[in-house]
C-alpha cells in the first residue's frame, strides 16, 4: 500500500532498500522528507465531544482544503498543488460512500460518481495493464476493493465489471501458485499485508455480489496463507514476508485493518467464529500495543502513512457494529473526541496525530482524513 514508491508520492513501507531482498517499510508509503510541526500555536475549538453535525462539518472542511471539483480529485495538501496519491484516492472514495451510507443524500451519491470518473480521467479509464499509472499490485488492490463496494452501495455495473477484471488482472500477476500469497509489487520481491489482506476484503465482496464461489475459495487461502505467514499469536499483523526470512517489518494500524477486515468478511460469509476471534486479537493488539493512553499512533511525517488510521476505521467499526463487539467502541469514540477537540479551530481540519493540536499551516490530506472517516463511521458519544 504505501511502499517507498520513486515518483510522486510514493509509498513508503513494504522495506525500504533494494538489494536481494528490497527491505520496503511495509507498504507505509512516504512521499517527502519535508517535516510538519506536531506543535504549533493555535486558536482552540470548544472542548466538547463531536455530533452527528460535526460529522457533516468535518467532511465539508475536507473537501473545501483538498478536493478539486474540476479534475474530481483530492489534491495532496492544502497548498493544492499536486494530486493525492493513486491509492489514496481510494480511500477517499470510500469516505464519500460512508457519506452516503450515513447521510442518504442524493448530492452525495452524485459524489461517489465523480469521483469514480475523476480517477477515471486521470488513470487511463483503470486500464489494469496501464504501468505507467499502475507500478504496484497493492495499488490495484485498494481500488478493486473501493469498485466492488462502490457496486454494493449504488448498483452500479460499471463498477463491478472494472473490480472483477482489475481481480483477475492482480490475481494472474500477483499469486504465487507454489507457494501461496500474493506478491506486493511487479518484481515479486516480497508478501506483504497491504496486498495479502486486501485481496482477502476484495474477493469476499465479489463473492457477495456473483455468487462465484471462486472468489470464496481465493478468499480462504489468502487468509489462510496470511494468518500463518505474516500474524504471529499476539495478534501482530507483520508488514511483510520477504523469501524464507522469518515475517517482519514496522507495525501499522492500517494492516491490522485490513486483517480485522478479511476476518469480518470470511466471519460473515460462514459464521466461524474462528474468523471473529482472529478480528478481535487483531484489535486487542492495536489497543494494547501500538496506543499510547489508548490513543492511536500518529503514523507518518509527512507521507502518505497518514492515512493509514482511515482504513483502520474502517474496519474497526466492522467489528464493533457488524461482530457484536462493542467492548471497543468507547476507546474509539475516545480517540475520535481527542482528534476533533484538537482540529484547526479556523478551517475545521484534523490531524494524525490526535493527541496536540493540529498545525496551522500546510498540512496533507492524508493526514487530515482518518478522523473525518472515523466520525462518518462512529456513533457520536453524546
């Protein structure tokens, strides 16, 4: 997902070196050795608990810092001079379809459709066998997962015709028949979470959708694959598996999201509780491990790691609502409460780091995202 990637943005994870083994931070892609400020001086909102409103304000500020309704792209910064990252750009989506699923506002699900055909401007109409727009399996990935969901929630075929054809075009190049798994980048360096787990999410969406019980099958020995290869009995999820070197890499929370994500979805289809148990030691480990006073890691200085904490929510909140597990749900209403008491009080922005206020000059919208995700998704305290 975010692997140090050599033009634009590139991804930062997935271990950054390249000799026989590419040591590419797991996919914690990285785009700018410019530093922002966790600290800085800034006016203080009112301490109070977000609300449902606040959920539309957060969102609105969003777009008016970082979305082009020109191009119908999310820029890179509130400087707006450079696109998002390709990957990200799905995140985004899937933002505004927790907009719609949340609000049921037609403006909204003309939303989702300008986007998709904004990304389609910019990325060759998604032409899998594009690689100039596409150098990363895991790239692919994120945006077969947000077509196959963009299909649950508008009916649209268009999407589902370019999920399943970009599926199949990652699946021919990225599996690895003798081994098992799914290689993170074209030159087959490496197994890494980014591309293992949301290949698990993906196919169990179009299972959902078809009926192919193909998808159902690849599902299963992702994650079976995965859980053996790269989740250890702690219920740490490792950024990556390089040849037959023991499983490693930095902890982040967006790949023990998608490994609660693919066990919620394989939880679902089968009711094994097995799936469910994996999702929760997933969860238990972010919150007794990777928090500091039950507070998410900032994740990211100035990359695209920021927005890793936005597809935690994502599935985080797949645990708490769709798995019965509500035990984890005020420490997440915690963390969204402290990001939005700390936000830019002027322009309504948050910040990766909830714990200190948010800066007031440039900041990314990876960054400023995963908040804005977490409030369309969490029922507000209050």
């Amino acid at each position: 997902m975010f692997h140090l990637k050599t033009s634009t943005m590139k991804k930062s994870s997935c271990f950054l070196v390249l000799s026989l083994f590419i040591a590419f931070v797991s996919c914690g892609k990285s785009s700018s050795t410019t530093t922002t400020p966790d600290k800085t001086s800034v006016v203080k909102p009112v301490n109070q608990n977000f609300t449902a409103g606040d959920a539309d304000l957060a969102y609105t500020a969003f777009n008016n810092y970082f979305y082009n309704p020109t191009a119908k792209l999310y820029y890179s910064t509130t400087k707006k001079d450079g696109v998002a990252a390709i990957w990200t750009q799905a995140i985004y989506w899937d933002m505004a379809m927790n907009v719609y699923q949340r609000t049921k506002a037609s403006s909204q699900l003309n939303m989702i459709g300008d986007i998709y055909q904004g990304n389609y401007n910019q990325y060759d109409g998604y032409n899998w066998n594009n690689t100039a727009v596409w150098f990363i399996y895991d790239d692919m990935m994120w945006w077969v997962m947000a077509l196959a969901r963009a299909n649950q929630v508008t009916g649209n075929a268009n999407y589902l015709q370019k999920a399943k054809d970009g599926f199949a075009h990652v699946w021919a190049g990225s599996y690895d028949p003798v081994s098992g798994g799914m290689f993170w980048d074209f030159q087959h360096s490496g197994k890494n979470s980014c591309i293992n787990y949301p290949t698990v999410i993906a196919a169990m969406r179009l299972y959902t959708i078809t009926g192919d019980t193909s998808y159902f099958n690849k599902a299963k020995s992702i994650y079976a694959w995965s859980k053996t290869n790269l989740a250890d009995a702690s219920g740490k999820i490792n950024d990556n598996k390089i040849g037959n070197n023991p499983p490693g890499g930095q902890d982040y929370t967006y790949n023990s999201g998608t490994a609660i994500g693919a066990a919620m979805a394989l939880y679902k289809a089968t009711n094994d509780a097995t799936y469910l148990n994996d999702a929760k030691l997933y969860a238990d480990y972010v919150k007794n491990n990777l928090c500091t006073s039950s507070i998410l890691p900032a994740e990211g200085d100035f990359n695209e790691q920021g927005v890793l904490k936005a597809i935690f929510a994502q599935y985080i909140m797949q645990l708490i609502q769709d798995g019965g597990q509500s035990q984890y749900l005020t420490w997440i209403q915690n963390n969204v409460n402290t990001g939005w008491i700390n936000r830019d009080a002027t322009r309504n922005l948050t910040y990766r780091n909830y714990a200190v206020s948010c800066p007031t000059g440039d900041i990314q919208s990876y960054e400023a995202s995963s908040i804005v995700t977490f409030m369309q998704l969490c029922p507000p305290s209050n």
